[in-house]
C-alpha cells in the first residue's frame, strides 16, 4: 500500500501569522484544541473541504509557507 500524502502546516512560516486571517483560520481552530484531542482530516475530508470552501461554504485555507 501506498503511504497516505501529508501535508504539514506550521503557523510560525504562514505570511498570515498575526493577521485578522487567524480569527477564522481551521488551523488556529485545530491549536487551540485540548492537549490529545487529535484531528485526524483523510483525503475524502479534504475534498469535501475544497468542495465547500469553492463554494463559499467555509473559509478557504489561508496557510502560505514563508519563502527563505
């Protein structure tokens, strides 16, 4: 079996840190959980993610890696 793609997001390399993006921001969401509290999101959650934030539903993710 194939490994499963991933996808690391790190808040301290996004361009949006401290910015009013993190209000609404699912990984600010995700952080600020309870310690062990995991969120697991497989590849069928997140095209159904992409789905609705195409569609306005939800905000999009706004996670951009800083560059140097």
């Amino acid at each position: 079996m194939a490994p499963t793609p991933s996808r690391t997001i790190d808040c301290r390399e996004c361009v949006m840190r401290h910015s009013a993006a993190c209000d609404d921001c699912v990984v600010s969401f995700i952080v600020g959980r309870e310690p062990g509290d995991a969120v697991v999101v497989d590849a069928a959650e997140e095209r159904a993610l992409r789905a609705l934030a195409d569609g306005g539903l939800v905000p999009l993710l706004r996670h951009e890696r800083r560059v140097g």
